[in-house]
C-alpha cells in the first residue's frame, strides 16, 4: 500500500470520525464536508504536490477566500500552474 493511500485513508477516518451527520455515517462529498469539518470562509490552505491544481481548484470552488499555498516539484506542471 503506497504512503499516499495510507495517508488517504487516515484522513478519511480523521473525517468519519469528526462529521456532523444528520443521523447516519457517510462522506457524502469530501469537499463539502471539508467545508464543515474547517468552519469557515478563510482557511489556509497548503497543497503539498499539486499537480494540475485539481485539488486547489476544489478549494477555490468551496471557500469564499482560501489563503492556498500550492507547491509542485515538476518543473514542467509548475509552470502550468503558475500560468
């Protein structure tokens, strides 16, 4: 099992574990229940291994001003990104 499904699959627990449900145990929507599990429109954000920004353009979609720092170690995708 790789470092980053290991590393997923804590999260998710940390998730599970800490959700607001209305009566039963589901991640509905990891990004909304993101939203709530942070509990507020400014978060700081680091997204270590952003990649084409995927994840970062969920955060922007999610929160009203996200403070992101987004790091990348390809040359190649971080030009993309920096674009």
């Amino acid at each position: 099992m790789s470092f980053f499904i290991r590393v997923r699959d804590k999260l998710l627990l940390l998730l599970l574990l800490r959700i607001k449900t209305s009566g039963y145990y589901a991640v509905r929507s990891l990004p909304n229940d993101l939203k709530v599990l942070v509990g507020k429109e400014d978060p700081f954000i680091v997204d270590g291994g952003a990649n084409f920004g995927d994840t970062t353009q969920t955060f922007l979609a999610q929160f009203r001003q996200p403070t992101i720092y987004a790091f990348e170690a390809n040359k190649e995708v971080t030009q993309l990104l920096e674009k």
